[in-house]
C-alpha cells in the first residue's frame, strides 16, 4: 500500500473516530477498537515512510 492511501485511510479513521467518540463516549468498546485500528495505521504509515526514505538513501 503506498503512503498516499495511507493517509487517507488515516483520515477516514479520525473522522470515523471523532464520530464513534461523539455518539458513545471515550471507553466505549467501539471507540477503543476504532482507536487501535488508527494506531495500527499510523504505524504501518510510520513503516512505510521509513521504508522509503531507506529505499532512496540505499541507491
């Protein structure tokens, strides 16, 4: 997945977040796997960049 769809799947999941936060509060259980899914995206973004930035110094 290249790092422009990334980040518009991050985006999504914010908004997605924001919404679920508003409707059900901070410790709902459908807030806290909403918030574990952008960590995961924000880590495979993080992975991605690092990866390419490696990629570009390496040739």
């Amino acid at each position: 997945m290249d790092i422009f769809t990334l980040e518009n799947l991050i985006r999504e999941k914010k908004a997605q977040l924001l919404n679920i936060v508003e409707h059900h509060g901070l410790n709902h259980l459908k807030t806290i796997q909403c918030s574990q899914e952008l960590d995961h995206l924000l880590n495979l973004h993080e992975r991605t960049k690092y990866n390419t930035i490696q990629c570009k110094q390496n040739t």
